[in-house]
C-alpha cells in the first residue's frame, strides 16, 4: 500500500512539474522542489526527458543540488554532470558527506576531481582516499567515516560531557563505537545503554562486545544481510588488523537492497538497472540488440527441432497445434525452480552440502504436478481431437519435459555462477531453450514413434 501511495505521489508531481515546465511557471516549480526531499526530486528527475531535467536541477536548491545527483541512477547522472560546468560542479560537491562524495567522484570530469581534491583539507582528503581504495560493493565502498569513538577505562559520566562539548553527533548513530588506543575495534556502546545506566560506570563495564566488526572487503550484499539478520542501524567496519575505519548505516544498505532488487529485476530481461529510460532510441536499441541476438539463436535451435519433424506435422497436425502446450508447461514449471535457485545462491541458502537434497526435492515436485497435470490434458486432447494415442503422447511428453526443466532450473544458475556469469542474467533465456527443445523433441518424437 505504501509503495503504491508513493507511485502515485511521483505521478501527480510529475504531472504538476510537466505542466508548470510547459508554461514556464520556474516559481510554481521552486515551490514544489523546497518541499521536496533530494531523493523525490531525483525520482522526478528520472521521470523526466533530456531537456526539462535539465531545466528541473537548475531549479533546484544548489546546496542540495549534489544529495540529488547521488540520489539519481549513474546513466542519468552521468548526463546532468556532461552539462554542469566545473565551478558549479565543484560548488554542489562541497557540502556532500564523505562516503556520497566517493560515490559521486568517478562520474566527475578529471578536471573537476583535480580542483576539488586542491580545494579540501588534509584530513578530508584522507578521509575521501581511504574510502576510495576500496570497490564501491563492499563495506569499505559503503562505510561513512563520520564516527563517534569513545575508549573502555572512561566513565559515562565522561562520556555524556565529551558528547555535550561536540554538540552534535553523525544522523543514524545508535551506537558510539569503542576502540582502544591504536583504534583497534572493542565493541559498541549503545545509546540507550549510555543514557539509563550509572553515569559513575566505565565504559567497559556496561559495553557491548557481542558486535563484531564487518571487515572492510566483505562485499554489499553479505552486508546487506547481516543488517537484515541483526537488525542493526549501523555497524562498525574494519580492516584486517582490526582498527576501525568507518561505520555503515541502514540508509546505505536499503540503497544496497533496492539496487539488488532492480538488477535481479532488468537482468531477467537482459537490461541494466542503471540505464536512463528517456535515453536515446539509437542507444537503447543497440543495448537491447545483444540479447536479441541471443535470443533469436535459441529460437532458431527450437525451430530446427521442429524442422526434423516436418514429415510427421503434415500428417498429424494435432501435433502442431498442441506443441505449444508441452514447451509452456515445461518453462513456467522451469521457472519456478530457476527462480528458487537464483534467491537461494543470493542469500547463501543453497550449496554443496544441500544442493542434491533441494535437486531430489524439486524432481518430486515437477513428478507429482506432472501426473497431476498431464491427466487433465490426456482427457481434454482425447475429448478434443478423439484419439486416445495423441493424449497418452502428450500426457507423456509432459511429465518428461517438466522433470527435465526442474533439471535445468536447477543445475544452470549452479554452471552459471560457476564459470563466473549473473544467474540472473542468462539463465531464464537458457531455460527456456532447453525447455522448448526437449518439449518439442519428446512430444514430436513420441509421435512419431507412435503415429507414424
């Protein structure tokens, strides 16, 4: 229900900017963007043709110009950025977090990296470095280096003071992080446990050592889940020798979660989650003419199956009319499986130890639903076209191909990932190959066995 209110709020302010940018009313749009958050702006941006997004971000307010191009997908940023000039690039990136700043670096020009990086301090510059010598999908790419650490001899009472003098502390900190004096990590001391026990207690004595530091290489999506698993807010991260670096936040895993959610998604279609949807014709159909490629090669293979049974479709042509029926049955119940595997290897609930009992599982499944179904098709074809034969053909086929596709939707995301491919990516194109192919040699073959 939420998402959907969401949907419909991004559509009625899109509606109102589209015809506000019409009518050239900029004050109507300054309006509605100051009530706006940086991420509801870039949803509109993203929503929006080449030329108003353009004129939509020069309307925004500059100090939270450089939020929103963190908040927009690469492809669509890349293009705003094209068309910023290098002072106002520099200008949007000054008051970005560190960790948003990263994010946001390697879509600037050289030219642009090389005045901000004169442009900041010493320590900030470090700070920016260190996250960058990490890949952007693991904790290091995703951690904040805002951090508020404390050390275990110290009392709350310290604490509480030392707290009071900063006068502010890092969005999203449940937890100041405990280190000792080389900033080896020790534990977390939690908020609430800080405000409600005896302010005379050290730091050491009321701490919570059961939170282990995430090291920095582990990657996004493992992180992602130990969030999930946990319940955390933020955790810290560390390096190998176990000093602290930084923290992640829950804002930067849901980004982690919805932007492996969409890849899962577009991959099923052969597409990327990053791409720009007003991108140009030209570039959006040379994008998509690969997979098309690949999947009019697979056609081609099923059609060749056909081919070999050319003789016995001119004879019995209930045969072609019922073909389509053994090759869809066998890819959605492929799918099915597919889809179990692909969730199961994301989220580390499938591998060699159970993997021929979750295999044996699925062949079960495909049997029984394959008895089930192919009894009512056996009654409806012989009904349909009065021949016994041609039912028992296709009764048969169909337990066959759904036995087999269980197979392939197992065993392709496993030889996927093996030689290093998204299984998300090519497997359904795969299966469904392998569904036609084997349902239209099963089905065609049976009958001519039987038929001819």
């Amino acid at each position: 229900m939420a998402e959907a209110a969401d949907q419909q709020n991004t559509q009625q302010r899109l509606e109102i900017l589209s015809e506000a940018l019409h009518s050239g009313t900029a004050e109507q749009v300054r309006h509605l963007l100051e009530s706006l958050h940086p991420a509801e702006i870039a949803d509109l941006l993203e929503s929006l043709p080449h030329e108003p997004r353009e004129i939509l971000l020069e309307l925004v307010d500059p100090g939270i110009q450089g939020e929103v191009l963190t908040e927009v997908n690469e492809e669509v940023r890349a293009g705003l950025i094209e068309d910023m000039a290098t002072a106002q690039l520099v200008a949007i990136t000054e008051s970005l977090d560190t960790d948003d700043l990263a994010d946001l670096l390697q879509d600037l020009p050289g030219a642009v990296i090389h005045e901000l990086l004169h442009s900041m301090d010493k320590q900030n510059r470090q700070r920016l470095e260190a996250v960058l010598s990490y890949p952007e999908d693991t904790a290091g790419g995703l951690m904040d280096l805002e951090v508020v650490t404390v050390r275990a001899n110290v009392t709350l009472d310290v604490v509480l003071r030392y707290l009071r003098l900063r006068g502010s502390i890092p969005d999203l900190t449940d937890s100041l992080m405990v280190v000792d004096r080389f900033d080896r990590y020790q534990g977390i001391l939690p908020l609430a446990t800080l405000l409600t026990s005896d302010p005379d207690a050290s730091v050491a004595e009321v701490m919570d050592r059961s939170v282990d530091g995430i090291q920095a290489n582990t990657k996004d999506v493992d992180v992602a889940r130990l969030f999930e698993d946990r319940d955390f807010v933020s955790a810290p991260v560390i390096d190998e020798q176990g000093k602290l670096l930084g923290r992640i936040t829950i804002d930067d895993v849901v980004d982690v979660i919805r932007e492996e959610a969409d890849h899962s998604f577009m991959s099923m279609a052969g597409l990327d989650e990053d791409s720009d949807i007003f991108a140009p014709a030209m570039i959006s159909a040379r994008r998509r003419a690969v997979w098309l490629g690949f999947n009019l090669a697979t056609a081609f293979l099923a059609s060749w199956v056909i081919g070999i049974y050319e003789t016995t479709l001119q004879q019995v042509v209930a045969l072609a009319v019922l073909m389509p029926i053994v090759a869809s049955m066998g890819g959605i119940a492929g799918s099915q499986t597919l889809t179990i595997m692909i969730r199961g290897l994301a989220l580390g609930q499938v591998g060699p130890s159970n993997a021929r009992t979750l295999m044996l599982k699925e062949i079960a499944v495909s049997v029984m639903n394959g008895m089930a179904w192919s009894l009512v098709v056996a009654i409806i074809v012989t009904v349909w076209f009065k021949n016994a034969e041609i039912g028992a053909i296709i009764a048969a086929a169909l337990i066959i191909n759904l036995v087999c596709a269980a197979v392939a939707g197992f065993g392709i995301p496993l030889a996927l990932r093996r030689v290093g491919i998204d299984p998300a990516l090519a497997g359904s194109v795969l299966l469904t190959t392998v569904t036609d192919v084997v349902g239209f040699m099963v089905f065609l073959g049976l009958g001519t066995w039987l038929l001819l």
